[in-house]
C-alpha cells in the first residue's frame, strides 16, 4: 500500500466530515430562527375599530355606500387565516343583494343560537332576516333588518 496516498484519504475525510458538521449547524441556526420568528414575529389581530373590523374581513376599507357602524375582529397568529368577526353596518339593498348572490348566500331555516361571545351591541332585531352560506357545518350567519337596512354579520374561520 503506498503511504503516500493515506494523508490524502484521511483529509479529504476530514474535510466531508467538517462539511456536514456546518451543514447541520446552518440547517440547526436556520431552523432556529424559523421557529423563534414564528412564536414571536406572528401576533394575532384584535380590533374593537369597526372600519378596521371591516378592514381585516374585506380586505379594504368599506365602499361609500356602505356605513360601518359597529365592529369587532380577531384573527389568529397562526399561518392559516383563522378568524371571527362580527359587524353591524347599514347598506343599501343594491350592495346587500349583490352581497348574497356573490357568495350564494341563502335564507337560514335551521335552528341557530347567538355566540356566546358576541358584543352587546350585536342584537338582530325581530325584523331581520337570517341567512346563512348553504352547508350545515358553516357557523356563520348574516342579517339584515327590512325595516332599516341594518345588517348584522357574524362570520367564523376556524
């Protein structure tokens, strides 16, 4: 065996060896980083601000023909939007109808009982009507009074 060739073998071993020992301390800081950056970086939304209320359900700020009158929002920190909102706001008949037909919203015959953490002002008269968005696993519900226009929006993301 030549002797000459073993110095070579073993540093070339050496060096395989000292590239997987940085690899798995890059892979251990990088994960590192990605788990403290999770548990702190990504705090949930909680608004009282009914045009932020809005904000946060809609994705923009409500048009002008819609009058946001009370709201309350809160979203998780988690990576998949998981939320409750829960709005009360005039509209005209136009943005209401326009409303159910874009998300094939119905009228709700099953029975439903109020949340329990819902505000104070979050009260449905008797004049409204109740509407949900079609399957029996679906939380949330929507009203409108057909005496005011006053709706009343309690929608659940969980």
């Amino acid at each position: 065996m030549d002797t000459q060739t073993l110095p070579a073998m073993s540093t070339n071993r050496l060096v395989n060896q000292n590239y997987i020992f940085m690899t798995r301390a890059k892979l251990l800081v990088l994960s590192s980083f990605i788990l403290i950056s999770t548990l702190i970086g990504c705090s949930g939304i909680k608004t009282n601000d009914p045009k932020k209320a809005y904000k946060h359900w809609a994705g923009a700020y409500p048009p002008k023909d819609l009058n946001v009158l009370n709201g309350q929002y809160w979203e998780s920190a988690h990576w998949t939007k998981e939320y409750i909102v829960f709005l009360k706001f005039k509209s005209t008949k136009e943005w209401w109808d326009e409303f159910l037909k874009q998300n094939d919203i119905l009228v709700d015959k099953d029975k439903w009982t109020i949340s329990t953490d819902a505000p104070s002002w979050f009260n449905p008269t008797k004049n409204t009507i109740r509407y949900c968005g079609g399957d029996h696993f679906n939380q949330s519900r929507y009203f409108r009074d057909t005496l005011t226009g006053v709706c009343f929006f309690y929608e659940i993301q969980l």
